[in-house]
C-alpha cells in the first residue's frame, strides 16, 4: 500500500518558520511509523531529523504526534492508523529544536525536581530491604515509566503552563511515595502540594491515553492528591 | 534556539484527546457561561426591581424565554453532571480505571434528564409562557 506522509519540518538555520513536507511511501500495513520515517531519512531526505534509539517501545526517545494524539513511532503500526495519510508533528508544549526533535530539559528538570531515587538514611540491614508482595504491588504501575514524555505533552495544563510539574513527574514521585523503603515521601508530597503541583491537575485523562505502557497515570495523580489531602499513604 | 514552546490555542484542539478532553473543554465552556448568564440575570433583576431600568428588564425577558432556557439548562446540567463525575474520580481514585465507563454513564445520565427539561421548558413555552 501505498501511504502518504505529511510530516513536520523546522530547520533553525534556514527555516524563519516551520512548514509540512509530503513524501509517498510505499508500506506493509505491519511496518511501523519507525520504519517510514527511517526509510523517508535513508532513501528520500537525509536532513529529516527524529530521535529513535531502541526501537522497541523501551527507550522512549521516538515519542511523537501521529495523526494527532502521542504515540511511539515504533509501537504504531500502519494499519492500526486506519488511514493512508499520516501527519507526523513533535510533541507539543516543549519547543523545537529541529523537524520533530524537542527539547527535552525542562522536562527532565521536572523530573529531577521529584527526586526520583530512594532515600533511606537508616543503618542498611545485611541483606536487601525486604518488601512483601503487597508492598510492592503498590507501586508497581508507576515503574513502568520510560521518561518519553508522551504523558506530559498531552496534558492541556502542561500546555497553558510549564511550571507545572506534568503528568510524568508526577509518575515518578508516586513510584517513590508509595514505595516502603523510601523514607523522602513527606518531603515529595509537600513539593507536589503546590499550585504548579498536583492541583494543575484537572483529570482530564490524556496523559492515561497517551501513556505507551500503559500507566494509570491521572490514577496515580489521584492517589498523591488523596494522599496530600488525608497525610496517609493508605 | 529552536521553536518557542508556546502552544497555540488551535494547535491545543487539533490535540485527538478524545472524549475526555471534549468533556472537559466543554466543562470550561460551560462553567464561563454560567458565570456570565447568571451573572448578568442576578445584576439584571437587581437592577430590574431597584430602578425599573429597560435594558435590564430586556435583558430579563430573554434570559426566561424558553429558547434561553433551553440553553442554560444544557450548560447547568451538563457542568453539574460533568463536575459530579470529575469530583467522583477525585475522591476515589481507584474508579478512575472505569473513566471510559463513568463519561458513557455521564451523558447516559445527561440525556433523559435534558430531554425531558426540554420537553417541559418548550410545553410551557408553547403553553403561555415567554
């Protein structure tokens, strides 16, 4: 089949404004948008610029605007797009450094500003620090995070406003909150109760449907909204 | 360096979020206009009664024609409805895993409700009322 690509160009040396480019490929409906774009970037214009590093939906760096909505280019498949026309654009709400790559620091500034490691300053025991099934299970659903983003540049407050934490950071402190071992969650639920905290939150769910693993993420908001509100991690 | 972040207004509704995010666009909508039409009804029957003033006894008989009414019983019951389903998910956050569930209860819910006002407001408005 034959498939139209309509994609995203900006290039800061030569371009005052960004425009779209159309390139036709010829596609399986099992290749993936991946695959398109790295056929577009060998055969057809060398000057295309994505981030793609594993290509199996582990590394998160592909994460782009397909057809509209968040996606990893290389977890969508031709034929799940149910269209020949393809409109690939970079993420919103983090500017543009060059066709569909974005910047990615303040992003990771958010994410830096969670913490996002475990602090226990207690004497360490002789072995690991046990957890009981049950205590991991908890947070289980947050640790699937892959930092791509697709959760935060979904998110219409992220959009209005990037002091806001977003979606992803928010992932992250819930992963160490709600985790038994960790000894920082007061200090994380009091960065998060904040009006660029949890509360920018408006349970709009975009961040859930963008989230390529699957993460309950405006659950996990939930769970640290409730938590701030009864000071009990039950 | 690069493109400013700034996400333009129209950039934001091409976004495909889906149901939700209508849902909550038009939460933000509805919630502006109810200040806005309750708001100048309040101010409009204040200065109706006070002063006998024209344009705010214009302003009344509008908003109670059952044409404007139509209207504001969609925004009120649709804010409320949708405001009940968002607090709902707040409180408890483990229902959230039925989100697509609880918007398909919300307009299940919404409709028969809105019907039947409608049914009623253009009965009464056909009946004698404004």
């Amino acid at each position: 089949m034959q498939v139209k690509l309509k994609i995203f160009r900006y290039n800061p040396e030569k371009d005052k404004k960004p425009h779209y480019e159309t390139y036709k490929v010829e596609a399986e409906p099992t290749d993936r948008v991946l695959d398109l774009l790295e056929y577009v970037k060998g055969y057809i214009d060398g000057t295309l610029s994505f981030r793609r590093s594993c290509a199996h939906g582990v590394c998160g760096s592909d994460a782009m605007r397909i057809n509209g909505v968040n996606y990893l280019a290389c977890k969508v498949l031709v034929k799940d797009i149910k269209s020949s026309k393809i409109t690939i654009e970079p993420m919103l709400g983090l500017s543009v450094i060059k066709d569909l790559i974005v910047d990615m620091e303040p992003f990771f500034d958010h994410f830096r500003s969670m913490m996002p490691y475990l602090v226990n300053d207690e004497t360490p025991p002789g072995t690991e620090r046990l957890q009981s099934p049950e205590e991991r299970e908890r947070f289980d659903d947050t640790t699937k995070c892959i930092l791509c983003a697709a959760c935060t540049t979904s998110c219409p407050s992220y959009w209005a406003n990037d002091k806001y934490v977003g979606p992803a950071a928010i992932v992250n402190a819930h992963r160490f909150i709600f985790d038994s071992r960790d000894r920082a969650a007061a200090e994380r639920l009091n960065i998060l109760n904040d009006q660029f905290g949890v509360y920018r939150c408006h349970t709009i769910f975009n961040c859930t449907i963008a989230c390529p693993r699957e993460i309950q993420v405006t659950t996990a908001i939930g769970e640290i909204k409730k938590a701030i509100a009864t000071g009990s991690l039950d | 360096m690069g493109l400013n972040r700034r996400v333009r207004f129209f950039a934001g509704l091409r976004y495909r979020g889906g149901g939700p995010m209508w849902a909550w666009m038009l939460h933000r909508v509805t919630g502006v206009a109810l200040i806005l039409f309750v708001g100048t009804h309040v101010f409009a029957s204040f200065f109706m009664q006070q002063t006998g003033n024209d344009f705010a006894t214009t302003i009344n008989i509008i908003y109670e024609s059952w044409i404007f009414q139509v209207i504001v019983a969609f925004i009120v019951i649709f804010h409320g409805l949708n405001g009940m389903r968002i607090a709902i998910l707040d409180i408890w956050p483990r229902f959230q895993m039925f989100q697509r569930e609880a918007l398909w209860l919300q307009w299940f819910i919404f409709i028969p409700v809105y019907g039947l006002t409608v049914v009623i407001l253009i009965q009464h408005g056909l009946t004698g009322g404004y």
